[in-house]
C-alpha cells in the first residue's frame, strides 16, 4: 500500500512540474514585438501597447523586443510593492536598472536633506500610484515620463532608459 502512495504522489508532483513549466513558458509568450515598424502583440500583454514609435534602430540592429515602457511599468510595480527597496538594498537586484545606475544610488541618497528620500520617486513620499505620460525612442535609448502619485499631489519623473542587450534597462532618473 505505501508504495502505491509513493507511486501517486510521484505522479501528482510530476503533472505539477509539467503544468509549471508550461505555464512559465506561455507567459514569456504576452509582449508587444516591434516588427517591421508597427507594434505586434504577442499572447495576452499585461501592458497596454507602447505609446513609443517602433522604429529607433540602427541599419542591421534591433531594438529589443520589449519596449522601454514596459521595463518602467515594471519597475515602478515592483518598487510600490517593495517600500523597503533604499533601506533593504534589494535596489541592488533589480533586473529593470542598469548596473552604472545603481552604482550611484548611495551618493545620491547621502546628497539628499531627508532620511527618507528616495531617488527612484524623487521624493521623501511613498509613492501611491503612477501612470505613463509620454515616451520616445531615439537609436538604443529611450525616454519615458512618469506621472508619479503621491499623498501631497502629482510629480512628473523623466526615466532614461539604454538598451543592454536583448532588454531595457534604467540608466537615470532626472529629478526635477
């Protein structure tokens, strides 16, 4: 009898294992692909389609398959669901920022007046919601403007992004 548990439950954990897989997979599927000038949409993306022009590469180069927007949306999802992100350090992992970028974290929180501050946000405040303004593309960087949110009021915060391989990545934040 107690092989025959071994035996199902062996089964049990290898049709979870396939259906993981599976699942993974179809998600890598929804994203907008620039092809020929005009955005695709690709399976079910999360985002809405990219308000930047698909086109910016040079002769002979792509740009990467997912646009800048989207690596901003990302980022500022995770960073509303990671408050800590400055105090922990968990900034230092995130795949959505440029390594240069987050070499200069620490100096800009030390040059700032509050102990709270946060380069990201431009701000002391927690950032409350955000929506994307505009956005443009010229050869491998990109410009999108957020509209950050926040208890007091609206911000507008100008990330630049830079294409590092096959993905874009933040390079900075202008902080008005």
């Amino acid at each position: 009898m107690k092989k025959n548990n071994i035996i199902i439950v062996g089964i049990f954990l290898l049709v979870i294992l396939i259906l993981g897989v599976i699942l993974l997979k179809g998600g890598a599927k929804d994203k907008w692909i620039c092809k020929n000038g005009q955005w695709i949409r690709q399976g079910s993306p999360k985002v809405s389609q990219p308000r930047t022009p698909c086109q910016g590469a040079r002769m002979g180069e792509e740009l990467p398959e997912i646009p800048p927007d989207s690596t901003v949306v990302s980022f500022y999802s995770w960073l509303i669901k990671n408050t800590d992100a400055i105090s922990t350090g968990s900034y230092k992992t995130s795949p959505y920022l440029a390594d240069s970028y987050k070499q200069k974290i620490p100096q800009l929180i030390s040059s700032a007046q509050s102990s709270t501050y946060n380069p990201f946000v431009c701000s002391d405040e927690q950032l409350k919601s955000y929506k994307m303004s505009k956005s443009s593309v010229k050869d491998h960087t990109g410009l999108v403007n957020v509209e950050a949110t926040f208890g007091t009021g609206e911000k507008p915060i100008p990330v630049q992004l830079q294409t590092q391989g096959k993905s874009w990545k933040i390079q900075n934040i202008t902080c008005p």
